[in-house]
C-alpha cells in the first residue's frame, strides 16, 4: 500500500509540467526556475524531517517531483 501513495506522488510532476510550460512561455522562465528551485530545497528539507513520518516523506517526494518537472520545462 505504501508503494501506491509513492506512484500517486508522482502525478503531481506530471500535473506542474504543464503550468510551468505555460509561465515560461509567458516569458517568466526566471521566476518559474526560481519558484523550482524553492520547492526543490523545501523537498529535501521535507524529506529530511520526514525520515521517520511517512506524511512528510510524501510531501517531500511530491514537491521534489514538481519542482523537477518545473525545471526541466
């Protein structure tokens, strides 16, 4: 069951990716890299905290994966 939460933290990458394409478009590629990079710091800072709280390792793996879609748009 766990496995699963880990695979539905992955959807949302895939749901950034388009709004950060959208940003970047628009002409704000700086401020889209630097809201990624934020969310990547905050993910391993999440993480980090969440090594023994399921909650909070969930969270990290979600911001991580948003934060890497985001850049790689």
């Amino acid at each position: 069951m766990v496995i699963g939460l880990f695979g539905l933290a992955g959807a949302g990458g895939a749901l950034a990716a388009p709004w950060a394409g959208r940003l970047a478009d628009r002409g704000r590629a700086t401020t889209t890299t630097g809201v990624a990079t934020a969310l990547l710091a905050t993910s391993w800072i999440a993480m980090w905290a969440g090594a023994s709280i399921l909650g909070l390792l969930v969270a990290g793996i979600v911001l991580l994966d948003v934060g890497t879609q985001s850049l790689h748009v």
